[in-house]
C-alpha cells in the first residue's frame, strides 16, 4: 500500500519485516539511511522504466517507418512486374493469334511435311554473312 502526504511529500509503505531486513542490508552496505536508499531504488527504476517506455515508442516509430516505406517499394515492384506480365502476356496472346489467322501450325504433330528452308530465309543468311564480314573487315582496317 502506498501512501502520499501531500503537504510533507512523504510517501510510506508497509513490508514484512524480513523485506525490510533485506532493505536495511543493503542500505547498509551502500552507507545509507534506509529511507535515502529505498528513495534511490524508487527513483532509479522509475528513470529504468521511463527509459525502457521511451526506447518502445522509437521502437514501435521505426517499425512502422519501416513498414510503410517497405509498402511503397513493395506495390511499385508489384505493379512494375504486373505491367511486364501484361506485357509477356499480351505479346504471347498476340502471336497465338496471328499464327491461328495465317494458319500456321501450333503443334509438332499438326505439320504434315518436313520445312525446307525457304529462298527467302537463305537470302537473309547470306545477307547478314556478308554484313558481318564488311563489319569485321571495317574492325581490322581501323586497327592498321
């Protein structure tokens, strides 16, 4: 039980009489008066708990400084990897359809006859040899 007087700012409490043995060796041992030490004790866990609220509450301020902002990052990789998935997904989409209109087949088991290379596919190939030679040609002149 505790007790305020508030015109002499005492406060008064009861303990049993081995606890208030135990304070009396202490005080003992630290050259106080009992009420000197149990007044320390008081005021040093009070700044302990003051100290220990304080450090929750910027606890509690980081955790959800850091939750937020791990939010934002967070939706802007999801709607970033929902537009390139949008993106895949239509690009996919779009050549399924445009190999159904021109009837292309879909399948390995759809294809009746074996491709042949078509004219216009080795034009291409010779086209791109020969760039890459006068590409490596111009590289070895540049070096002379």
């Amino acid at each position: 039980m505790e007790q305020v007087n508030k015109n002499s700012n005492i406060v008064a409490f009861r303990l049993d009489p081995h606890k208030k043995k135990l304070l009396q060796e202490q005080a003992n041992k630290n050259n106080m008066k009992l009420s000197e030490y149990c007044k320390n004790v008081l005021l040093d866990n009070l700044e302990q708990t003051m100290l220990l609220d304080s450090q929750n509450k910027l606890r509690e301020l980081i955790i959800e400084t850091v939750k937020d902002a791990n939010e934002k990052q967070f939706y802007k990789i999801l709607t970033m990897i929902n537009k390139n998935n949008i993106g895949i997904e239509t690009i996919i989409l779009q050549n399924d359809m445009t190999y159904k209109y021109f009837d292309i087949p879909q399948t390995r088991s759809e294809l009746n006859t074996h491709l042949v290379s078509h004219p216009i596919t080795e034009v291409a190939r010779e086209q791109v040899l020969k760039n890459i030679r006068e590409l490596r040609n111009q590289k070895d002149s540049d070096n002379e």
